[in-house]
C-alpha cells in the first residue's frame, strides 16, 4: 500500500512544495547559470538584512544552514588553538544531531545534557554548569524551537544567560523554525544581537523550513560584524549557488505563499493534536512545523507499521522513550496519517 511513493513525515520538509514564484525565478535564471553567483547572493544578503533590520557584513549565507554551523565550530576550535586553550561542545540531547556530527568530525568534545525530565526542556542550569566547570572555550549549541521536541525554552532564562555569560562561552542559536513560533513569550535571538546583547552569541536561520526550499540548500548567520568575518574564513568559496539564491529571492518576495505556507501548517498541526486529543496520546505544544507525540508499545515497530502503510514518520531520539516526531505535511497527508494511526489503536498498537 502507496509503498511506491510514500508520505514522507520524517524530515521536517515542507510537504506545500516550492513556492510557483520561486520555480519560475529559477527557470528563469538558467541562462545565466555559467555566472558565479556574486550578484544573486549579495542581493539575498541585502534581502535578509531589511527583512531583520541588520547590516549586510552581519549576515553569512550558508549552503543551508548546516554549513554555517560547521563553520562556526570550525573557527572556535581554531581559535583556541591559537589561544593554547581546550575547546569543547555543549548540547541537549535530543537535539538536532548536525552539530553533533561535525563536532565528531573535528575531534571536538561534545557534552551532551539530557532534557529535563518532566516537560522535555533544556535543562539551562545543567548545561551552563557544563561551561562553567571547563576552562576553555564551550559553544552551547542550542536549538529554540528545539528539534525534536518542538518547545521553546524561557525567554527570559536564556536571555539573563547569554547577556551574563563569561568571555569563554560563545551560544550559537539554532532558530530553524522561527515562523512557526506563536508564544508571545518568545523572543528571537536576532533581536538580541541587533540589542548587542554578547559579542559571543551567532544565530543561524534556513530557507528550509517556511519557505520549501531544503533542496535547494539556502541558510545563514548573523551576529556582530567581526564574529561574521571571523566566520567567513571558514565557509566555503561561492558557497550559496544561483538557483537557490534566486529561490530564496522569490520566495521572500512571495508574501502570499508565505502566508499560505503557515495557515496550512497551522491546519494542519491543529488537525493532529484533535486526533491525538481524542487518542489520549500526551503531545508536547509544538512551535514547530512539527509535533513529538507519544506511541504506547515499542516504537520501532510503530516505525516499520507506518512504513507498511506508506508512510515514514521520525526516527528514534534517544534518551527519550515513547514518543514520535511527525512532520506537519498538507491537511490530505494528515487525514491519511490519522486514518492509519486510528486503525493502529483499534489493533491496539498505540
């Protein structure tokens, strides 16, 4: 059943597609694909700069985000080696695991501190107890809204931290999902580094998410002026191609699918937590595109069942237990989606 092509509700992609506006603007573009991207890029980066109110030199396009965050550890690491210092990685686990990898990559030591055990936060006291106690640099890898729990953690917290932090600890923010948030607790880490709130916190965003562009590989940084060129040493030569600044262009400019784009993740998230409601399936409030939910009965099998039916949801996020990351894809996924898991619980697998 539909295992031919599947419903793909594990990678956190936008199941909308591509914006028209964007695919037309690629089409577009294809006569000059012989160019270096010089042109599309610096008019992203002017992009991005009046849509957040920062300068251009505080913004670094990335080839997706990911590579922003390779950099970023990249350039610490190196910095305390030019120090003679010791350098380590700070993370929540379960988090998104990119940083995780690269760390590993470079021989970089990662801490990792679990959530905190009643409502899966970041257990913020643990996690600067981790810096504090190391005498080198620490970067605190962060992702708010978390991936894969899809909460946000305190406002109020975090931003009393990264402002009292010590010289040694730098925070790189991940704000994946950043439209998506609607707690009006919530404020974005890019409003602190326009605040110049520390010299030390670096704050990365995709194109991604929203905007459905994974494929086409489009994110970026900002900070301070220096920290960015500090950065820059490190990415890639020509690192964002034509096509996906072009995409990225449009899809800015594109203010209704924008606004289609989350009505129709909103729907579509509403639609789960009544299903899961009416399950008595415990969830955790997601700002997200995406909701971590709870399975009864073990969740590999719930994995595989799911595949059987055509559909591929999350992956397991260890240490936690019980629970599964679903992908918010268009309301017609969702009613599949349902129909399955309601089908499960009459089997009593859920």
């Amino acid at each position: 059943m539909h295992t031919n092509n599947p419903i793909e509700l594990n990678a956190n992609e936008n199941s909308l597609g591509m914006a028209d506006s964007a695919k037309r603007a690629v089409t577009d573009s294809l006569g000059s694909g012989f160019r270096y991207p010089d042109n599309p890029s610096a008019a992203l980066i002017s992009k991005i700069a009046t849509l957040h109110g920062v300068a251009e030199n505080q913004i670094s396009l990335g080839n997706g985000s990911t590579e922003n965050i390779r950099a970023i550890l990249q350039m610490l690491q190196h910095r305390a080696l030019e120090e003679g210092r010791k350098f380590q990685m700070v993370i929540p686990v379960p988090t998104f695991d990119c940083a995780e990898m690269y760390a590993d990559s470079i021989g970089a030591p990662v801490v990792k501190i679990p959530l905190t055990a009643e409502n899966y936060d970041l257990d913020l006291q643990r996690l600067q107890k981790a810096a504090n106690d190391f005498d080198g640099i620490s970067l605190l890898y962060l992702c708010n809204p978390n991936n894969p729990t899809g909460t946000i953690t305190s406002t109020a917290k975090l931003k009393d931290w990264v402002s009292n932090a010590p010289d040694n600890h730098y925070f790189l923010l991940d704000q994946a999902y950043l439209e998506y948030v609607t707690d009006p607790s919530f404020e974005s880490g890019i409003e602190w580094v326009k605040q110049q709130l520390s010299d030390n916190l670096i704050v990365i965003h995709t194109f991604s998410k929203l905007y459905a562009l994974a494929g086409m590989r489009v994110g970026y940084a900002i900070s301070n002026p220096q920290a960015i060129e500090d950065v820059e040493a490190f990415m890639s030569m020509d690192n964002t191609n034509l096509s996906g600044a072009i995409a990225a262009i449009a899809t800015l400019n594109d203010a209704e699918f924008l606004a289609l784009s989350l009505r129709t993740t909103n729907q579509s998230r509403q639609m789960i937590e009544s299903a899961l409601d009416e399950l008595g399936l415990r969830y955790l409030p997601s700002q997200a595109n995406f909701i971590f939910h709870e399975i009864k009965g073990d969740l590999k099998t719930y994995i595989d069942r799911m595949r059987e039916n055509g559909i591929k949801v999350g992956r397991e996020f260890p240490p936690v237990k019980g629970f599964n990351r679903l992908t918010l894809g268009i309301p017609e996924e969702m009613e599949v989606f349902i129909e399955v898991l309601k089908s499960f619980r009459k089997k009593g697998w859920v």
